[in-house]
C-alpha cells in the first residue's frame, strides 16, 4: 500500500503525524471489525523501517475480544498468517539502539520460520480509551504495554497511534481495509 494514496500531504514528524492525528474524527470499535493492510508512516521514530523490513502486511480484527496485531503473507503470497506479538518485539530494543537494523531484509527469514512465530490465538483486544483528549477504538496488546490509538482517516482508512510504555513519542502508521487474502 502507498501512502500517497491516502494523503494528500504526508507528515515526516511526529509533531507534523500528532497534528494530523488530532484534527482527525475518533474510530469507533465497530468501524475497525475486518482486515487491515498496513504501511508505516516515517516520522523519524526509531522504530521507522522496522515493520517494512520485517515484511508486515497488516492487522485483523476479528471482533472486541479476538485481534490479529500482526499479520505476515505466507511465502506463496496466497494468505496471511499471525504472528505473535509477544516475539516479535522482544526485538524492539534492539532496533532503536541499532538504526541500521532496520534496514536489514528479514521477511524472508520471518516466513521461513513461521511456525516458530505463529499466534494460535488472538494476542490483542479492541476497547475504547482516551488519548490525547479523544475517546477512540484502541487495540490493547494481551502481553505488552503497547497500545495502537486510530483516528479515521476515510470510509476504509485509519491512522493509528502505537504508544509503549517508556517511549517518548508515538509511532505511527497507516491502515487500510482489506480483505483479499485469507488469514489462515
């Protein structure tokens, strides 16, 4: 997914990304039932290029209690699969530590090992919270301190908001609904 095809004028900070974020209406939990594709939205955040090195494809959103957080295309491109959380960002430190890490092709080696990192179940659930004065539909992490706050960009787009416990700033990124591959 492009992001030029959904934003006009993409901001490249996190004061230009929180300023758009704010203006933007709250997502409600219902609006965000379905499949997602996501794409990062560099705002020059430690964690920029990790997920498009890592070969995410997006999230689902199964119903309230039951959410995919990251999703993976399998190595046939014919389906998604989840991935558990809880691994993969055990990484995380490390990555905002070494910047160049990010740069690094790991989707390969990620789909390779799938099994290893497969989530069998739902590793997040989606609930409403208030963030930066707003009551919107946040996806709560089950085994980290991490929080994805959305603001609806369009009819079948939001912005999200990744807040982790100890960052100084959020990380930002794009979704877009859709459905064409399976999740398996």
């Amino acid at each position: 997914m492009q992001l030029t095809e959904l934003m006009d004028d993409i901001p490249s900070t996190t004061a230009a990304a929180l300023d758009l974020f704010d203006g933007l209406p709250a997502a409600e939990t219902d609006f965000m039932i379905g499949t997602w594709h996501g794409a990062e939205l560099p705002t020059e955040h430690p964690m920029d290029g990790l997920l498009a090195a890592s070969g995410w494809w997006g999230k689902q959103f199964v119903d309230a209690e039951t959410v995919h957080p990251l999703l993976f295309p399998t190595p046939d491109g014919r389906a998604l699969w989840p991935m558990n959380p809880a691994r993969a960002f055990s990484g995380v430190p490390l990555a905002a530590r070494v910047p160049s890490i990010t740069s690094l092709p790991v989707a390969k080696p990620i789909a390779a090992t799938r099994l290893l990192w497969r989530a069998r179940s739902g590793k997040a659930r989606l609930r409403t919270t208030r963030y930066r004065g707003v009551d919107s539909a946040t996806m709560l992490y089950d085994q980290l301190p991490i929080n994805d706050v959305f603001r609806q960009l369009s009819n079948d787009s939001v912005l999200g908001a990744m807040d982790m416990k100890g960052a100084d700033r959020p990380y930002f990124f794009v979704l877009r609904r859709n459905a064409s591959l399976p999740v398996r």
